[in-house]
C-alpha cells in the first residue's frame, strides 16, 4: 500500500506553521464552512434525549429515509431503505463495496486522474487497480471506449468520480448513456462517487444511478461531508441493489458496526433542513471558481486547465516548468512533487502534486478557503512559474 501522496505537504505545512511561519493552504479538499446550525442541533438533541444506543448496521432508520427522500427529490432516483447502507464517511462505502464485490485479482478501472484513495482501497481488498488513460481531447473525462480498450475477462468494475476531483469536470447525460452501454455490455460494476454532486455549476447533474442500463450496476456513493458540509462527522451512504446492500450491510457489522447515532441523527437534520445552506455555499464556490479561472487566463496562459464544472478545485498543467524541475539536482522524478514542495518552501503556498492523483504534470488547488486567500496563493503560484520560466531563457 502507497501512503497518501497528499502526506508529506500536510506535514510540511504543520512542521512550517509549528514554527510560525503563514502558509496560504490550498491543498485540502474540505470545506471551509462551518456545519449550519439545524444540522448541530439535531446532535444535539440526541444527546439530550439519550438517542445514543445500538442500532442497525446499515444505519439509523430514519436517515436511511431522509437518504431516500433526497435521491428521489433531487435526483429523481427510487430507493428504499434496505437499499441504504450508511457508513464512517464515503471512504467507508468504498471498501464495502470492494469487500463485497471483489475476489481476489479482480481488476477494478481506475481512469486517471483520480482519487488518491481508490486504488488503495482496491489493493486492501484483493483487487488490482488498472489504470485507464484518459485524452485531454474528452477534458480527461473516461469515455465508453476507454472501458472498452482496457477491459479483460477479469474487469470487475469501474470507478467514476463525477464531479471529479482533481478535476472539476462533470459527465453530461449522454456520455454516462455511453459507459453505462459498455458496462452493460460487458456486465461490469459502476462504482459512482457522487459525493460532490451538489457542488455544480453545469446546467444539470444526472445521477449514473438513473439510467436504466446502469442501475443495477451502480453503487452509487454519496456523503455529507463535501455538500453540507459535515467532514468530522463522518457520514457517507451507499444506494445499489437490496443484495448488494444486504452484503455491505453485513460486513459492516463485523467491522465498525454503524457510524456515530449522535453523526447520523444530525444528518437527518441536515438532509431535511439545509438546503438553502447549501445553495448558498454553492454559491460562493462558483463566485471564487470565476475568479480564478479569470485570473490564470490573464495572468498565467502557460499553465492551462479544464475550468471546473462542479467540486471546488482546479487541475493546472505545470508542464512549462518540467524541463526546470527534471535538471533540478535534488529531482525525483515526480516533477509535480518537486514544483510543489519548491512551491511550498519558497513561496509559503500548498498544493497536491499532480502524481498523487496519477497524473504528474498538474497540481491541483482546493478554493475551499476565502477569495483574498485563494487570490493571494494564485499570485505566488504565478510568480514562482514566471521566475522559473525566465531562468530558462
């Protein structure tokens, strides 16, 4: 198992702030808006009330029927609750999803960029992660064909991330029609995270859930931590097949049982109370996203990306440094880690590196953090690419 390939710049930034230095931190994928009141309350309260014993493995009752609710209102999706699995976070849905569908040496799709967790998660749980390449041509987004190119008798599943992040983009309609074919075809599991599907400035998100070729296949995954948000609560949710469910839910209860009662009665607040919260926080994401993007098309056109769709972050393409970085004497390798880490130490500013999500090359910034923030790291961004660029001439 890879550590996380976002670990080393957290421990610099915290080794760095430890000794007072001011770090502009834009590498971490969370919020930076507190959880709303309604959704505290509804912990709250369940502490008053002693709301606090044993309950079923897959999840408080009447969160599973919020869950429903909430698919079939926004999503236009019809589950029932022996279709909900709740879990510590979505990275708990993940692995019980693996756990129950994969035998050992099933091959699991990966597309890059990706992630950082899943093909870790893949690994801990026998399967081998294959990874897809996608074509800047698509906006790196995976395409029925790329299933179709890399598929073997031993594919188990794909995993798709839409919003995506790193990336920001978001599948049309059309193009999930067009793995859903495939994966119809082929009969190969579609793992959805879908976890940032409220964060989306695109005309409209689709659930791969809801289209029939792919429903049955779908796990889809989903959270409270990105869209309420809720990260330290530790709430995640899968929806699929009652047999799929029954599984999870199974293996749930020999390893962490159900999550917190006093997490899974404060997301029932926060499903049936919050909406406007989130729209507001939606909102401000788009407003900081147009900033940015408008600010890297004027002041850095040699760094280009796919502007976001949805999520909160941007995958810029750092490849004008490439030839500085790779003649570095203390290079290794991985050029993105290298610009990050320089970026880092010489200009106070974190970032991912390209490489922990598959893709070495790009880093990828979080605008979860107020606009001077985000504008005040951009610069330095732009100024360490321009002295580097400069030095090559």
């Amino acid at each position: 198992m890879v550590p996380s390939g976002t670990l080393e710049i957290n421990a610099r930034v915290f080794e760095m702030r430890q000794n007072g230095e001011e770090i502009v931190n834009l590498s971490v994928g969370e919020p930076d808006f507190h959880t709303p009141s309604d959704a505290k309350m509804g912990g709250i309260r369940a502490i008053a009330e002693n709301r606090l014993r044993y309950d079923k493995a897959p999840g408080l009752m009447e969160l599973r029927e919020a869950i429903c609710r909430k698919l079939k209102n926004e999503n236009g999706l019809s589950y029932t609750p022996d279709q909900i699995v709740v879990t510590n976070g979505a990275k708990q849905c993940i692995t019980n999803a693996c756990l129950a569908l994969l035998n050992p040496g099933d091959e699991v799709l990966i597309p890059a960029p990706y992630w950082v967790s899943y093909p870790e998660i893949v690994k801990i749980c026998g399967g081998t992660p294959v990874f897809v390449e996608t074509r800047r041509e698509h906006d790196y987004k995976l395409t029925g064909e790329d299933i179709a190119s890399c598929a073997t008798p031993r594919t188990r599943m794909v995993i798709l991330c839409n919003p995506s992040n790193p990336l920001g983009t978001v599948h049309t309609r059309e193009e999930l029609e067009d793995i859903a074919k495939v994966c119809a075809a082929k009969d190969i599991y579609i793992m959805s995270d879908e976890v940032y599907e409220r964060i989306c400035f695109a005309e409209e998100f689709v659930s791969m859930a809801s289209i029939p070729e792919a429903r049955d296949l779908t796990i889809l995954i989903n959270g409270l931590s990105k869209s309420i948000p809720m990260t330290g609560w530790r709430i995640g949710y899968t929806a699929t097949t009652a047999e799929i469910a029954k599984a999870m839910g199974a293996l749930q209860g020999h390893i962490t049982s159900h999550p917190s009662m006093v997490s899974q009665w404060a997301g029932v607040a926060a499903l049936d109370h919050c909406a406007d919260y989130t729209q507001m926080m939606v909102g401000e994401y788009r407003k900081r996203m147009k900033a940015a993007v408008q600010f890297l098309r004027e002041e850095l056109p040699e760094a280009p990306f796919i502007e976001p769709q949805g999520a909160f972050y941007l995958f810029i393409d750092i490849s004008c440094v490439r030839e500085k970085m790779e003649a570095m004497p203390e290079a290794s390798g991985l050029y993105s880690k290298d610009f990050t880490m320089k970026l880092l130490n010489e200009k106070h500013v974190a970032v991912a590196p390209g490489s922990a999500f598959g893709m070495d090359g790009f880093i990828r910034i979080a605008y979860a953090a107020d606009l001077e923030t985000i504008m005040e790291g951009l610069r330095r961004i732009r100024d360490l690419i321009r002295e580097m660029m400069k030095e090559n001439r």
